[in-house]
C-alpha cells in the first residue's frame, strides 16, 4: 500500500517488529535447549526433545528437552543444597539479587518481549507495554520485600524448596509472580514452564547466570504434565505453587493432601463484567476489549460474562459489535494489530467446541465480517447474546475470545447473576455512582474487583480467587505469607499438652455432682435440637468415671446445621466494633460463670482446679484479645504505579466448619471458634469429641449474649465422621481441622471437590495455653480472604 493510500483511507499498514535478536539467542542454544539445573544447562537424563511452535506461523522455533524422575530429582537436590546459603547470606544481600535482575530484565526488555511473543502468539504491543514491565515491577517491589524481611517479617521463616507450575498465557509474568516473592523471603525454586511456552523462562535462566545468583538457587526444568506430577510427588519439596486450570489443581489438591506441603492454586475464572444503565459506554467499550480480546481471552480473569442493565443492552450490544469489526487480527509481531493466534491446536479445539455447544443451545452467535489469517492458530472476536444463565457457555471457563452477554433489571439481580458461577476469580463494574460501585463490589464472590476499569494488575497489590478459582495470593504482602510459615510452628508438638491430675475422689470434691441424668442437645441456628438418629453417646472422664451423655449428630445434622449458617446474613454485615461489642458480652458472660467452667473442665480431665481456672482465664482473655482485634484487623491501601486506590479488604470465608482439638476442652474451642466469626464468618463446629461439655455449655453463654442465631452452630458426635460430612460439604466453604494425621489427610482430599479452603494440624498438638500458638493474625488470616478493589481516578 502506498502512503497516498494510506492517508486517503487512514487504514493501518504494517507495523513488523524485527526477531533478528531472538534468532541470535535461539541459535546460540543451536535451537535445542537443555534444563537449568545447579546454575548450569544440564542434558536430560532421557535425552528426550520436544518442539515449541510460533502460533502465528506454525514454525518449529527450537526443541525442548523432556524432564524426567531422575532430572526431577537434580533440580531439587540443587534447590536444598542451595538452601542454607540462600538463608544466610542476609536479607539484604538477597534483595541485590532481585534488584539485579530487576535490572538484567529491563536491560533486556525487547529481547524478552519478542521471545515472548513469538512463543505465545499474543501481540507484541501487549508483551512489550504490559508483560514486561510488569515483570520487571515485580523483581522491584519483591527487592524491597527481601531487605525488610528480617523487620517486618521477623516472626515468619522461609518454606524451604518450591516447586511452581505456570501456565501459558502469561509466562514470563506468572514466573515473576512466583520466583519474585519465593526468592525474596529465603527459599530456593524449582519451576516448570508450560511446555506451549517454555522460551521465555529458559532466557530467563541465562539471566540469573549473569547476575552470579548463587547455583541451585533457581532451577527451571521443562516438560510436559508427567514432569509437573513428578515434581508435586517429590517428598523434598515443600511446597507447590500452581497457576492453570480447576480441573489440575484439583489433582495436585488430592496429591498433596496429608503431606504438609504447603499449597497455593491460582485457578479458572469465570470473571462478571456488570454495566449499570448510568456507565459511559464508550469507555465501557474499550474496557469489554481489554477484558476479553486481550491475548485473545486466553485470561483466567477474563471478563468473559457481559452483564448489561436491560434498558442499555441493546445500544451497548450495537456499540461493541461496532468495535469488533476495527479490531485487527495478524501476526503477532506486526505493531499495529489488537489479537494475535490462538496458542496451540488443541485450545482451538476447546474454543471451537464450546462455540458449537453455545449455539446448539440456542444462544446467538455474532462475529465479524472479517476473515481470519489462514497461516496460524487463529479465532475471531466473538459475542454471544439471548444467553440463558444456566448454559454451558455461561458456566465453562472457554479461555478464548468469546464473550456471552447477559442482561438484569435490578442491582440484586445483578449480584445474583454474577455470583452464579463455580468461580471467583474477578470482577469489573461500570457505573458512573461511585457508592453504588463499592456497595456491589463487596457483594461479589471475587478476590479482585475492578471498578471502571478491567485486567489491571500491580506487584504491590495480591492476586487470587474464592471457590473454584483456587486460594492463595500472588504479589503483596499477602501474597508474601505464601512463601513462609510461623516460627511459632516449630513448637508444636508430637504428643498432646499434658495437665496433672488428681485422684477422681478429688477431683469431684470441687462441687460438681456426680450421676446426675443429663444428655446435652445440639445447638443449631440459635436453638438446642435433638439429633436427627436419636442416639446419644456416653462421656467419661480421663480416669473413666461417667460425665455424661451427649447427643451423636450425623450426616443430617451437618446439614441442617450448614442450613442454618446459610439463613444467617446478619453476622458479616456488622461492623467490626459492633462484632467486638457481642465478644466483649461473651466474655463477660463467661466471667460470670467462670467457677462452673472451670468445674466443668475438672469433672472431665481430673486436673486440679487451679489449672482448671487458668483455663478458662485464659479464655476470657483470648476472647478479649480478639473482640480488641475485631475493628483493627483491617485492610489496607496498596501504593501500586496505577492513579487508582487500591483497597485491600479482609473478607469473611463464608460458611466454616471448625473441628476442635479434643484437648484443652473450653479453650481450644474457644481459640478456633472466636476467631473465625471476628471475621464475620458463621461456623459449624465439631467439639472435642471426648470432652465435649464445655462447648455444650456454652450454649447459653451464646444465648445471653446478643449472638445471632445461626452464628454459631454446635453438633456433637464422632469427630472424624463429622470432619467427612464437613469436608464433604459443597456449601462449606472452609474448614480448620485439629486431630489425626490421617484425618488431616482425609480433609484435604474431600475439601478438594470444592476447592474449599483448609488449615489442618498434621496431627501435630498446639499448646493452646501459649500465646504464641494459640492466639494472633495468623488464625484471623486464615479465617479471612482479602479482596483487592481497585478504583481509579484522575485523567
């Protein structure tokens, strides 16, 4: 086209990106890589290859090698060698290290930037002004994060050895998102890139050659799934950090369970994108583009369902089928292109095949006029309209760039519509009312809500999802906490806190009578029930005399009682200091009763009354503790590079299931039940099942102190037959576990349908009398979630 052309019909020309120093770097591998292993490349042990493809052209760029067991193994022996030094070289030195490649990165910005776009097949325009920077961000904040380690971390320690899988969309982004924070807070990596996209994480490696980061420090080993499953297998590492689909994080959920590896998933997404009738539509225009055209909707934060205020709809559907028809479709390295390829055949596929379900379905499919280049991996901007809430292409993560729009009337049901998914990844609201924005953002079942804008990211803000879309952070200090773990841990103990214990004739003189016909109920949604199966079960005491009898709940139970901390809706919604107001009652109610607490807790273990009073001491202390932290745990604002706040909310999990130790009766109830509805959540809780009186007492202290029915729910019976029926539970939405190791094991595995959050103790004990262990942030940490709300301003 000539340039009188062109300025006659203002149409785009070409714009190519030259690939001559991607070449250079491809050669000088010989086009055939090996594994990063020990700071050196080493051959793989199975001297097996597989090619990496341009998406855009089809062109074999190099071969990869296949990681196998033994290959495995070298990266983690590296990666454990290297951890001591790693440690002991000092916070400081090891932020020059992150500093550095911060450095190297940005030195080599348009190398990584190519390379990446080569191998993925998004447009170079997004790789060069978004992926890169981002990068380089992150080794830049995580820097900052590893010299203030020692001060504002100082109760925390590194993991050990982590294992990290990423996926293809965003490779060298997700291998900062993870190495950056991994690195900075002592540990040593080993990561696997996805084998569509491995390039970028290989240039990567020579990187930290250059900068002399010590061997071993990272190792990066390529492969495909069976490499991945070999690593989250290895018992050397000590923890996995995930980012792909639900469907493999479910897997690596089931492999790790009852390991103690720590575990963090970044998962699918099924991201609402909600237009109110007052939002400006050119702006919302351009935001629908960034949410599901950039890199072609290959975005597990994808604002892939278009919610539209019913009187707006069609003039919003008008406009954006209007900007799908200027959107440019080419090679990846042409400048002035908007989508790039697909990036492999078998994603084609899965789009394909979605967009067919849709249609058989009944919804309307639109696409534009123009045709798609015929020499790649490519699909066109597509729209779905007339979609039922309910359809496949509704509920699926398509991960391609189909949006499916659907309209509301009301904001309730705009909620209600939003929050129809497995997922919980995201959300974007437009609307012109910044009150009706933060009103609705709350309401969404989402880690990050974007108001008036869409897909925008930052190292000092975290990243992750509620439900199905995983649990963890990645990026500010939220996502810090994934790479370390209480020191306090270290005192937990193989056997349980013994108490001395008196003689029964002794222990009974304290005034609690003996034989007395009492059987305790359960307490459900505010009130004492009957089980459902009508059985009771004997309790004795620790030197067998008989206590009592309590009621034996089961599967029904469990039900009615998850029912009823559903129905409550009143707990969350109160302000920390009004939540704090009913702790304070709970306390002062159990002062009261202090002296038949503490007899209560002598009639069940034998101990002596003395021991027995600093227990129910401590309690009250314990509940004041976090009735004190009730309006103070709160979040923050994130200085991220973006003119937007950035809020940092802690929510409330939802429903929780709590399965108490069977020690320490009144206070390890207390210590893991009062924490977890601080943060507004409603409980379901499994008491100590050989002790279980001092929760069935309980009863009325919640009852006498302004607790809302359904806050609390109490069900007595086998702990480990409950723990299943909770776990099991599709509407649990978290649960801590505290008892066998076997039963640790058996709760991960089941929460792993749901992808419920767990805490569980390994069958390790916990000195609940030591407040180190038994009380702080680190229980309302995992009693909460936080979510990032993003709202912009200026220009």
């Amino acid at each position: 086209m000539k340039i009188k052309e062109i300025y006659e019909t203002m149409s785009y020309g070409p714009a190519p990106e030259s690939a001559d120093e991607v070449i250079q770097f491809l050669d000088s591998h010989n086009k055939k890589f090996k594994l990063f292993i020990n700071g050196k490349w080493t051959k793989p042990s199975s001297n097996e290859y597989f090619e990496t493809i341009n998406p855009c052209t089809k062109e074999v760029l190099a071969k990869i090698p296949e990681a196998n067991e033994a290959d495995v193994n070298k990266a983690v022996t590296a990666a454990k060698k290297a951890l001591p030094e790693w440690v002991n070289i000092g916070a400081h030195k090891r932020a020059r290290y992150l500093y550095a490649l911060a450095r190297q990165i940005q030195k080599h910005s348009r190398l990584f930037a190519v390379l990446e776009s080569l191998d993925n097949g998004k447009p170079i325009r997004e790789t060069r002004d978004v992926d890169v920077p981002i990068v380089a961000r992150h080794f830049y904040h995580h820097a900052g994060w590893a010299q203030l380690k020692d001060s504002e971390l100082k109760d925390y320690k590194e993991v050990g050895v982590i294992g990290q899988i990423i996926p293809w969309n965003f490779p060298l982004m997700m291998l900062a998102w993870k190495i950056a924070p991994a690195i900075a807070m002592g540990n040593t990596v080993v990561l696997k890139p996805a084998e569509f996209t491995p390039l970028t994480a290989l240039l990567f490696a020579e990187i930290c050659q250059q900068i002399g980061l010590p061997n071993g420090v990272i190792n990066i080993i390529t492969g495909h799934g069976k490499t991945g499953a070999t690593l989250v297998d290895h018992k050397e590492v000590n923890k996995i950090a995930f980012t792909g689909s639900t469907e493999v994080g479910k897997i690596i959920r089931r492999a790790t369970a009852g390991t103690s590896k720590k575990l963090s998933l970044e998962l699918g997404g099924k991201s609402p994108f909600i237009v109110f009738e007052d939002a400006d539509l050119d702006s919302v225009v351009e935001g629908v583009v960034d949410a599901i055209w950039f890199n072609q909707g290959q975005v597990c934060c994808a604002g892939s369902r278009l919610l539209v205020q019913e009187s707006i709809a069609d003039k919003l559907y008008k406009k954006v089928k209007a900007r799908m028809e200027t959107l440019r479709m080419g090679n990846a390295l042409d400048k002035s292109i908007d989508m790039g390829a697909v990036v492999a055949p078998i994603q084609l596929k899965t789009i394909t095949d979605l967009v067919k379900q849709g249609i058989d379905e009944g919804s309307t499919l639109w696409q534009p006029s123009w045709s798609c280049p015929k020499d790649g991996y490519y699909y066109p901007p597509t729209l779905f309209t007339d979609v039922t809430p309910s359809s496949t292409i509704a509920q699926e993560e398509i991960f391609g760039p189909v949006l499916v729009a659907m309209s509301f009337r009301s904001h309730k049901e705009a909620v209600k519509l939003a929050n129809n998914t497995r997922y919980g990844l995201a959300c974007s609201i437009w609307t012109e009312n910044i009150n009706l924005a933060l009103d609705i953002a709350p309401q969404i079942k989402a880690g990050t809500a974007w108001i008036n804008c869409t897909n925008v990211f930052d190292a000092a803000a975290g990243f992750g999802g509620y439900r199905e879309s995983g649990f963890g952070r990645e990026g500010g200090i939220e996502g810090l906490y994934e790479y370390l773990k209480p020191k306090a841990d270290e005192l937990l103990s193989g056997e349980p806190i013994k108490v001395a214990k008196k003689s029964a004739s002794k222990a009974m003189s304290n005034g609690q009578s003996v034989g007395i016909d009492r059987t305790s109920k359960m307490y459900i949604g505010g009130k004492q029930t009957r089980p459902d199966g009508g059985y009771s079960t004997v309790v004795k005491s620790s030197n067998g005399d008989y206590v009592g009898e309590v009621s034996k709940g089961n599967r029904k139970d469990i039900r009615n009682a998850v029912e009823a901390a559903h129905s409550n809706t009143s707990w969350e919604g109160k302000t920390g200091h009004a939540k704090a107001q009913v702790l304070y009652y709970i306390a002062e109610n159990l002062a009261i009763r202090r002296d038949e607490f503490a007899n209560r807790i002598v009639q069940m273990t034998n101990q002596s009354k003395s021991s027995a009073l600093e227990e129910v001491d401590i309690s009250i202390d314990r509940i004041y503790y976090y009735a004190a932290m009730a309006d103070k745990y709160d979040g923050k604002v994130h200085h991220t590079i973006h003119s937007n706040v950035t809020l940092a909310m802690p929510e409330a999990i939802g429903v929780m299931g709590i399965v108490c130790p069977n020690e320490s009766p009144l206070l390890g109830f207390i210590s893991t039940v009062i924490p977890v509805i601080t943060m507004g959540n409603n409980v379901v809780v499994i008491p100590s099942e050989s002790m279980p009186f001092s929760a069935t007492d309980f009863y009325q202290i919640l009852e006498t102190s302004d607790v809302p029915a359904g806050t609390v729910n109490i069900v007595t019976g086998s702990k480990e037959e409950l723990a299943e029926v909770l776990a099991k539970h599709d509407d649990v939405d978290g649960i801590w576990y505290f008892g066998t190791k076997e039963g640790s094991k058996n709760v991960e595995l089941l929460s792993a349908d749901n992808m419920k959050r767990t805490w569980v103790n390994y069958g390790k004990y916990r000195n609940w009398l030591d407040k180190t262990q038994g009380e702080g942030t680190m229980f309302l940490r995992q009693a909460s979630q936080i979510k990032n709300i993003w709202i912009p301003y200026g220009e």
